[in-house]
C-alpha cells in the first residue's frame, strides 16, 4: 500500500490546485478511485470552483465529517478508531468547520492536499475510515 501511496501523493500533488476538482477533500475521493473504486464523490465534482463554494457545502453537510462520511459510505468503506496506510480520514478542529481537512495517512501521519503540493498536517483525527 505504501507503494500505491507514494505514487498517488505525487502524481496528485503535482496538480494544480482546483477547487471543485483538486482540493484537500477531493483528494480523498482520488485516491478511492486510483485504489479502484468508483468517485465516491461525483455529486461534488465541479459544484463549486473557490474556497466560498466549498464553504457553502461544508455548512450544508454540517462538518466535512459529514460530507467525507456521505462519500466513504458510497463505496462501503468502513469507520475505524486507529489509521494505517491508506486510511482516509478527517482531521483538524472538532468546533470550527473551516479548520477541518480532509487527509490520508502513510503509516506514520496525516498527508493533506494543499494549494502547493501533498503534505504532512498533525491534527487531532475527527474521524477514520478503511477502504
């Protein structure tokens, strides 16, 4: 799985950031499609283009939880309490929406997408999930 992660976070890391097709919460949604599944968030996919439109669907969902929760449970990934490579989870402020990020974990910490690349973030995990 290590490999597969490695690959991934530097082919998507060297996107350039789109909100709508390429941001912290889709990246999460990439990496089920390159591990094979269909895009668990398709709906999502190019409905909002700037950090204003991705606000407006996290204040929708209530939390990115609960928008990653939506997309996790479309390919049947399943919540877990410790991460392990590969693991896609939620991590950041378990108040303030708008500090929360999407990430996956390599084994040894949170990877999240930024506007400059895949990068490590230590964050409290909000929630986990294997797929």
């Amino acid at each position: 799985m290590l490999d597969q992660w490695v690959s991934f976070s530097r082919a998507y890391g060297e996107l350039p950031w789109e909100p709508g097709k390429v941001d912290c919460c889709l990246c999460l949604s990439a990496w089920a499609m390159w591990l094979g599944y269909s895009d668990p968030a398709r709906h999502l996919r190019g409905t909002y283009d700037d950090e204003a439109g991705f606000r407006r669907i996290i204040e929708q969902a209530g939390s990115v939880t609960a928008l990653v929760e939506r997309c996790a449970d479309s390919i049947s990934a399943k919540r877990t309490q410790r991460p392990f490579c590969g693991s896609i989870g939620v991590i950041g402020s378990p108040t303030n929406i708008h500090r929360q990020f999407g990430a996956i974990h390599d084994g040894e910490g949170w990877n999240v997408r930024f506007i400059h690349g895949v990068h490590r973030m230590i964050a409290t995990p909000l929630a986990i999930w294997s797929i």
